[in-house]
C-alpha cells in the first residue's frame, strides 16, 4: 500500500499523481470499512478525500494552517497526518474523535462539530499571522451545507475585505445534509454549470478572488489550482465541484441517507429495523396530522431534516407546509416568529446543540414580542457525544429568557397535550423539550390545562422529602422514590421557565428535603430556581443535574456516577442529610 | 402645513410629488428639533424620510406589511402612521418609543431593536400570507449597517429562494454606525457607481430580481421604482441610495457622530463637556498603551465603536491592530478566539445586549477552544432602556457556559489588573464586565492573582450577616452594610463563572445569613448558584437582582424599588428574616 509508506504530509510531497490517486483508493478503502463498522460521516468524507491529499501535497500544514468547517469531513485529513492507525487497526477504531481536535495532532488547529465556523476562524488565523509578522497560507475548507449558516456569511463578508493572504476552499458537492436550500445554492449551480464563468458571482460580489475546480475529485486538477492561489496576497475562493459520497455507489445514489450511516449499514445481511413507536416518530405522525386538519400549521427545520423524521415521504405530503431553511437557525427562529405572529402555526424542530446559534433571535425575534411559535428541541439531556454536539446547555439557555415557557413533558400523552395546547393558544412562545427517552405512555389521556402557567403536577403525594424529577428524569425520581423506601411526595414539574410558589410553599408544611433531578447543566437551570425560592427558609435542598463542563465521549453511565445521578448515590445523599441535618 | 391633513397613510395618497417634497421638509424639520431636545437617531431617520412616504404612498400599510430593520429609522413612519403628535407637541416627545412597537400602532408588526432582523421576519409574514391565501405585498427595510449581520445573510439566502412576493429595500447610505466594512460593501459601491448595472451582484447571486434607485432622496424617483415592483410574484431588491443625515449639513458630514446624537447637540450655546474619567476611557487609554508594548494586541469591535470610545484619533493611532468587523458580532467572537489560539491578544469590546448574539460562538469557537481572548462587556446592569435594548441578561447568558471566566471588578484598580492578568494569561477565555457605574478608584495597586480563580475578597470581615456584592453592585453592597448597622462581613466575589467553596463553607461558622447583590437578571445568575450551595444547610440567603422580565423605559429607581434593592429594603428584609427565622 502506498499508504505504508505516509506518515506525515511531507512524504505525500514524494508521491507521482499516479500514486496519489492509488492514494485516494486506499483512503477511500479505509474509510468504507472504518465507517460500516463504528458509523460516522460517510458522504462528506469519501467527496473530499482528492481534496485533501492536493491541499497537503500543496501546501505545506501545520506552517500553512487548515481550517475545517463542520470538520466531520476531516478523516482523510486525519489518515494524512499521522493518525492512519484509527482506521487502518478496528481496535483503535475509537482512539480519534470524528473532528478536528488538537489535542490529537499539531495539523488541528481548532475543536469543531457546529457548522459555519471555519471562515471566521481562519479570519483570525490570517490576522494573528499578519500582526505577528509570519508568512504562510490560511485555507477554511467549507462547504456541504456549512456555507449558509450567519456566521459562515459574515465570515466570508469580512474574509472577502482582508488584505492578505486567505484561501477559502468551497467543498460544493450540490448537497447540505439533505438537498440544497438558498438562493445561494442557485448561484452555485450557475457557477457550475458554466464552468465559473457567470459574472453574476456570489463570491466575487463579496470581494473574492475566484478559482473553478470543475473535476473536484481528480487530484492532478486540484493541485494545478492550488498551486496558482498559493501564496495569493489577497483573499480567494477556490470553488470545488465534489461528488457527496464518491467511489460508493450507494452512497452516491443516496446522499441524504449516507451523510451519516449506522455502523452495519453497508452489512448484506443487516437486519431491518423494525418500527418502533418513539418521540420522534410521534410527532411525526403528529405534524402530518395538523398540517392535513390546518392549511396554516407548517413545519420548520434548518438543515436536517432526517433527525426528525422529515423524510421524503414526510416532505412530499405535507409540500407548502414544510420549509427547510438550510443550516440557519437563526433565520429559522425569527421566520417562526413572524409566522406566528401573522397567525399561522409554526412548529420549529431543533437539536438541543444547534439551538445555541439562536439566543438573540430567540430574546428578541420570539420572545419580546410574544410570538405563539411552538419550538420542539430534540436530543436535551446528557450524553457520551463529542464535546462538540452536547446536548446539557438548552434548560439554562431557554428558561432564562422572559416570557418563554419551556416544558418538560414526561410521557406521550403529556406530550400531545403539551402539543395541542401550544399550537391552540395565542398568547405565549412555547418550546417543548421532546423526551430524550424510551417513549412512556399511561394509556390515559391528559387534560391538563397548560395555559395555566408554572402549575406542577403532584403525581404521589407523601411526606418528609418531595422529588422534583424533570422531563426525562422523571422516571428516575420514581426510582429514587422506591429506593428511599419511604412516602416521599413525587412531583413532575413540567415547566422550566418558571416555579409553582404555591406548591412549593405548601411542601413547607411536612417535607423537610426537596430533591430536584434534571437532565442538563445545573448551572443557570431547573434546580437553582427551587434552591432560590427555599434559600431563605428551613427547607433543605439537594440539586442534581451535570456539572458546567465540556465532556467528550465520555460514556453515560460514568457521567452519572460522576454527577450523583443514580438512584443510589441519590438516597445516599439525602439519607446522609438527614442524619447530620435537623431535619 | 401638509402634515396637519395627514392622519394616515391614506390621506397621502391624496398628495402631489410637489406636496409630498414639501412634505418631507416638515416631517425633516420636525425630527430635526424632536431628537435635538430628546436625543435619539439623527441621521439614519432624516436620511428615510422621502423613502417612508414613498413606501406608504405606493404601498397600502397595513395590508401590505412593512417590516423595519434596526427600526431605529422609523420615526418618519410614526409621523405618517398617526403618531405625529409624538413630534409637533414637545409634551408628547417621549409618549412613542424610537422603535417599532405593535402596542401603537396596526401600522407595526414587530418591537425591535437590534439589528439584522428584517429579511426572516418578512419571510415569515411573506410564508403566513401564502398559507392563508391572502394577498398583499411584504417589505423589509434594512440597511444603515444592518446588511452584514449574519441573521440577515441567512435572511437574504432564504428570501432569494422564495417563490412568492417579498420586497427587500435596501437603504444604502454608504454608512454603517461608522464607516462600512466587509467585502459586500464595496460590491454596494460598485453598484452605485454603475447606477446598479453592474454584472457581479451580490443580490442578484442570492436569487433576487434587483432594481436601482440613484436618488433615494427623491420622492417621485422612489415612486416610479416601488410602482413597478409592487406586486412582483417573486423576491425583489430595490437598492436606494440615500444619504445619511440629509437635509442637516452638520449630519451630513459628521455622519458617525450624529447617528445617535445627545439632547442639546445642535444647541449653539452648548457647554462642552469636560473630560472625566470613566471606564471607558479608561479602557481607550489601555488599549492604546498596549497596543503599543506589543503589536500582537488587537482591539476588535462589532459596529459600535462610539461606544467603547474608538474614535478616529484612536483608530489611526492603533492602525492595524484594530478590526471593525462591521455589525457580526459572531464573526467577532470567532476571530477573537482564533487570533487568541495563535498567539496574538485580541480584546473584543461588545455591548451586553449584543453579546446575546454570540453565545454558540462564545460556546463552541471560544470556550470549548480555551482559547485566551478578552471580551470586553459594556453596559451590562438593570437601565430604564428600552425593551430592545436591555442589558440585563448577560451574567445568565455568560457565566454558565464551560471554561469561560466571567470577571466584576468594582474600582478602577481591579478593573486594570483584571485587563493586564487577562492579556497575559494563556489559559482561559476571560470576559470582563466594564463597571456601568461611576469611576471608584483606591488610589492603591491592585497585585490581586487572579490565576487563581473563583477566589472571592472578603473586603471587610465581620460576623452573622455576610454580603456578597458583585461588580457593579460592590457599593450598594457597602450601604446595606451601613443601613444594617451591625458587623456584617462584605465580600467582593470578583468572580461570575463559578464560587469559592472553601469561603462559603467557612462563613458557615459565624454567620446565618448570606445576601447576594448583582446588577441583572436573577434567573440563572450568579446568586443562585450562591443559593444552590447552601441549600442543603442552615444558612439563609437572600437574592437580589432584576425580576426574568422585559422593561420598556421604565425608569431605574422604580425598577430598583419593584425589585427590593434599595438599601432600605433589603435591610428591612435581613430584619425580617432575622425576627421570624430560628437564626
């Protein structure tokens, strides 16, 4: 394998173009089985590998420095500089992270999942170089769908203006996650298509020097343009035509469905997945209902529809009632917040990670105006993800924002009925946090009125210590319950953005601990409003919830115990408060 | 005069060209005298008076929907939207906010301030008109600094690929609050000086049909143009120049300082102001003190730079090492930390209100990087602002996330020594909320390591009562220690982002009541974390701070009363407390 023979990118320096594209074979070989057995990136990973092995053979990183965007497509970049192993040997399959990290190499420069960022980086990157008097190429590689995100576009607004060298290499491969949104992506298109010769050019229009690399999977034609901007003194867009998937057919042929696959997808023999009623398949099913019943209901998603369930069927029979506005999150709220406020009926599904980008928007587009949007925010909670997609900050995020009312819903019925009740009301923005859990149902319907705001559910009532167990959580405040062995009074709190004073007062009365379980960052959450309203008083409280920290990978069971989240170390807990206490 | 026929914007449609110019003369005439004795946006609205009245002239509001960016240009709407008293009668002058607000008005769909708001928001009213088969044109008006926000990219990107109705007017008077930057302006240039036929467009590219108006200053020019977009079936850009502060020669050519001008400004007998030092000039002298010692340091700034005192002379003395990023407060944060990871030392000064933007890029580019900028955040406390400006939620938006530091300093001293610990520093991202009150000096060095952090300062030591005061609150926190009359202990935490455990657990020994003071919102602040650690023990504490709510100009001392934090108050509360407790 010429691969034996790389061990960083200046043996790649060596190598015939013959070689490098035998090269591209073996990396592409690598990534196919690597990704099939843990699973990963897929697409955007076998369409940039030429990419890659042309800005190292060109370029000469970690003097020249790579920025990558999303840097989910970083693992040929990772097979190129040293870090071979993590995908030639399955047992050590897991040692690298599927993103930039640098820790891991001195070629990373920055620890990235989120989209949009590369540009702003190497903005700084360029800057630091100039003001320190050092010479070398900065290259952002963007693009698979990263290009629309704000913070990409200012990027590229202030990248466009700077007077010296930055090369931004725009991976084009006609795709996002799932098909292109934008007018921007037309642009690109007509670029394509006319080779780049289209005077109307959205890159140039922002300052750019631009280069077309039609064959943007062929390596000789990459380096014959790379070579020509190396060293530019001025700001360039180098625009490549990839293919999303390249050298997998089916991976070709189904862009969407392998961006990211399961491990086993690619397995003969795979069993398929039988259906299994979840949150997510609720609603679903729910939003394809109230969109048949109302022409004014509309789903919203930025960029990735499939997390959802928003699959072609999904988006085929609900048409106008979809949009899809692309990696923009923060278009997406303020659309929502205008949609409801001309009184349509916007429902906007988000990742818990991605609705970080939209705090202001959320602040000032939604929530100072009072903008009835129901926002659905997916995947909250703990987790062993990457540092660079945890879900544990969006109950300090949203709850903190006046006028918001964030619900934590427990099982399916309170789901559907936290769902009726927020696309019915005018009054309120509404994000729903859609359990992160195994879907629960009591078979009984629930008719709670939700328009009676910051109301808590007593769902066992007892005596001594009141378990305060939020959305996902509850069920384990039934365990801790259990675990006790006593009469303790069971509360499922279903708002986050504000505290039931009534109730709260009357547990005064015969409890003497009050013991808050969520599932995120306890800093600026849940369980501090609860201290807060108790600080003053004899009530003695116990908060639980992950400590303010970035984990990375880290398995859940082990930031449980790290956290005190069992039902044991709970009781422990509260045993123990008990005795020193006098209480 | 014309004005006093006019009621609505009906009544204008009855008016000639030759009526409508004379017109704006008065409606010009009356903004001119209404800011120069209330303060207020001089230039941009005098720079959009013939555009208002030809948008309401052509247009039918409010059928057809204007959305306006900024909205800090909207007074000549008010005048023309039954407001005009607001402005004819000086006791009127603060009866109408200097924002778009629905509360006043049929003729307003949104309250908003910030900026880059316009182009999703009117996708969203374009989105519900379609849904409900109703007719109508939708407009936004942006411009005036707003274009290169990253909302309005993500705006522009999804508006170009609408297939409907949608009218962006671009105000394009070749300033932002200060100079223009960012590649997309010198595209606007070109333009202009192709009278708008240039080929390379960056709206074009975006998927707009665009249209010119060299005289944005001329009624019947403006006229002629909105006529023959009003009912385009698809997305269009109509491009006006204009000029900023037309019609005042002063504004003409002092564009910057008279965006936003002081009560008395044009006064001619108007004393001027003498200097005193405060922390903004304070900061001013530092950078440029800095940026002398060493050339790596970079002052970096989001639009605003009036505020932070980075004046002309400033800017030409620190030349290179200062970035104006334009009105991309996310692009700031990632350039921040990406010139921070290589070595430079990058001082980013932002506004609390527009820090809210950032907090992905405070999360994933800055924290999660470590990477060791220093954000500067100004204007951070409770105010009589308006609802769009607050700046009461940044303690919250800030300090919760991973790995930042979040500093308060309370004199002048701590303030420089936190500066210089934070420029010399390599380990964390540090951001430092700029005292928002008076300058308090000590007179005495500052030789405090702040290295170690979360250590509070125990400023006077005493017993049962312990204060803890944070930033600006520090001397608040002084005269509840008077108003109480005992030996209460006085600490200066310093510190937002986390507590000095070993401190609190000591207090425990003399003291039962703990008062924590902090100048913004409660929800998610720093005293709840305060309330948190003690709750499982007999201390009492008591939090004070701003209620989760948005005010709209209600003036400071009556806020201060509402939230109890007056000297009096929270004594009054100790007392209570102290008579009814068993401490």
């Amino acid at each position: 394998m010429i691969l034996d023979r790389l061990n960083t990118p200046d043996d790649l320096k060596k190598l015939s173009f013959e070689e490098m594209n035998t090269l591209a074979g073996e990396i592409r070989e690598l990534i196919i089985k690597k990704v099939n057995t843990t699973g990963g990136h897929m697409g955007p990973n076998l369409g940039i590998v030429e990419a890659t092995i042309a800005m190292h053979y060109v370029f000469n990183s970690p003097v020249d420095k790579f920025v990558f965007d999303v840097s989910h497509q970083c693992y040929p970049h990772k097979i190129l500089t040293g870090r071979k192993e993590g995908f030639t040997n399955s047992d050590k399959y897991h040692v690298y992270t599927g993103y930039t990290a640098p820790e891991e190499s001195e070629h990373d420069l920055f620890k990235i999942g989120h989209t949009s960022t590369s540009v702003s980086l190497a903005c700084g990157v360029a800057k630091a170089r100039d003001l320190k008097g050092e010479k070398g190429n900065v290259l952002a590689l963007i693009g698979d769908g990263s290009l629309s995100g704000g913070e990409a576009l200012e990027g590229l607004n202030n990248a466009g203006s700077m007077d010296s060298n930055i090369i931004i290499v725009v991976n084009d491969n006609d795709m996002s996650i799932a098909e292109n949104h934008g007018g921007l992506y037309d642009n690109l298109k007509l670029l394509r298509e006319t080779d780049g010769k289209a005077e109307c050019n959205f890159f140039k229009s922002l300052g750019f020097d631009y280069c077309y690399v039609n064959e943007g999977n062929c390596v000789e034609k990459l380096v014959e343009t790379f070579e020509k901007v190396k060293d530019a003194s001025h700001p360039v867009v180098v625009h490549i035509r990839t293919v999303k998937g390249c050298g997998l057919d089916v991976a070709e042929q189904n862009k969407e469905a392998f961006h990211w696959i399961l491990p086993g997808t690619l397995d003969e023999n795979k069993e398929p997945v039988g259906f299994v009623e979840d949150y997510t398949s609720l609603t679903r099913q729910y939003i394809l209902d109230k969109t048949k019943e109302d022409k004014t209901v509309i789903a919203v998603n930025a960029g990735t529809p499939g997390v959802f369930g928003f699959d072609k069927e999904f988006r085929n029979t609900v048409g106008k009632q979809y949009t899809d506005v692309g990696i923009a999150e923060e278009h997406a709220v303020a659309y929502c917040s205008a949609l409801a406020t001309c009184g349509a009926k916007p429902v906007f599904a988000v990742m818990s990670s991605f609705i970080q980008r939209t705090y202001d928007q959320m602040s000032q587009d939604l929530c100072l105006n009072n903008s009835p949007a129901t926002m659905l925010v997916y995947w909250g909670g703990i987790s062993g993800a990457d540092a660079t997609h945890l879900c544990t900050f969006d109950i300090p995020l949203v709850s903190n924002i006046p006028n918001m009312v964030y619900l934590a819903p427990t099982n399916k019925e309170e789901y559907l009925a936290m769902l009726d009740w927020s696309l019915a009301q005018n009054e309120h923005p509404v994000a729903i946090r859609v359990p992160n859990v195994p879907l629960v149902s009591t078979g009984i319907e629930d008719d709670t009125d939700y328009s009676i705001l910051n109301k808590f559910k007593v769902v066992e009532n007892g005596e001594k210590v009141a378990i305060l167990a939020l959305g996902n959580f509850f069920e384990l405040g039934r365990q801790v319950k259990k675990e006790l062995g006593i009469n303790a009074t069971l509360i499922n709190p279903c708002f986050m953005t504000g505290i039931d004073e009534e109730l709260l007062e009357n547990l005064k009365a015969n409890h003497d601990v009050v013991i808050t379980l969520e599932d995120g960052e306890l800093d600026g959450g849940f369980g501090e409003k609860i201290s807060r309203f108790y600080a003053n008083s004899d009530m003695k409280v116990l908060n639980y919830g992950a400590k303010k920290e970035f984990t990375d990978r880290v398995p859940l069971d082990e930031l449980y115990r790290r956290y005190r989240l069992t039902k044991e170390q709970i009781a422990e807990d509260v045993m123990k408060l008990k005795q020193t206490a006098t209480v």
